[in-house]
C-alpha cells in the first residue's frame, strides 16, 4: 500500500510519481484532470499501474470525507451541472461521470488530494458507499439517483461502476 503522510500524501513522496503522471488537463477551458487511461471497446482499461493500491488509497480517503459533511453536500449541490459537461467534453463518454463529478466538485472546495485523485481512479465505489453513512439525509437521494441504471463489471481484478 502506498504510505500515507498527514492529511494527504506528500506530492514529493516518490511512490506517487507514477500517479501524477496519470493526469492531464483536460482543455484549456477547465483545471480538471482526468485519468490518462485508453478504454477498450470491452472497457478494460490498458494503464500500467499497481491497481490494487490505488483502489485501497482511493477506500482510505473515502473514510477520511466522512470529516466533511458540509463540504459534500456543497459537492452535491453542484454536481448536476458537473455532471452534464463531463458528458460531453471531447469523444469521451464517462461511464464513471457521477464519481468524476462528485470528485471534481469535492477537490474545488477542499483543495489538491493525491487521494482524492486516487478515489477518482479506482475508489469511486467505496466512494459513494461511505458518502451514504455520513449524512443519510443528503446523500442517500443522490446515491440512488446515481446508482439507479448501474451496473457492475470487473475491471483489472477490481470492480467499477459503469453507466
């Protein structure tokens, strides 16, 4: 697993160089960043990391959103807006959009989080799973709002919520 230093991993921390080098900006028009990986028409994604800890990097800063409520909901107030242009920014149809959404929204009001880019990759599942134990209220709408329609498939020995 990858080590976890403070509130966040440290951007100089080698083990996370790989990880940064899968994000790009998207377009001159957004500061977003989107994960580098080629999908195939079966959906198997062809990027050369080590999976396994991204998508356990990914589970633990999940846990730690559950320390902003406030900032989560802002993330959901906004990510209907979101949501409509990452389907349609470029030839890419995000089949992963709703946790790319909520993701983007959270990282404009909390700042940089290696994890939060980890979550993105490969822990957007557990991403959603835990959003819905820290405020029943305002999150378990969206979740099924979101969740509704989805399906589960394996991607590179881990499971990915695809729409």
């Amino acid at each position: 697993m990858l080590p976890l230093q403070g509130d966040s991993i440290r951007e100089t921390d080698p083990s996370i160089q790989q990880f940064q080098n899968l994000w790009k900006p998207l377009d001159s028009k957004t500061n977003y960043k989107f994960m580098t990986y080629e999908w195939s028409t079966h959906g198997r994604h062809q990027a050369k990391v080590n999976y396994n800890d991204y998508f356990e990097l990914g589970h633990n800063m999940a846990t730690r959103l559950k320390s902003f409520k406030d900032d989560i909901a802002r993330a959901y107030s906004n990510i209907d807006e979101t949501l409509k242009g990452t389907k349609t920014i470029g030839d890419v149809k995000w089949r992963c959009a709703p946790a790319f959404a909520l993701s983007m929204e959270l990282e404009k009001i909390l700042g940089y989080h290696p994890e939060l880019k980890a979550s993105m990759i490969c822990g957007n599942l557990h991403l959603f799973e835990v959003l819905v134990d820290v405020d029943y209220n305002t999150t378990i709408k969206n979740y099924e709002v979101l969740k509704k329609g989805a399906k589960f498939t394996n991607c590179a020995d881990n499971d990915i919520l695809y729409f």
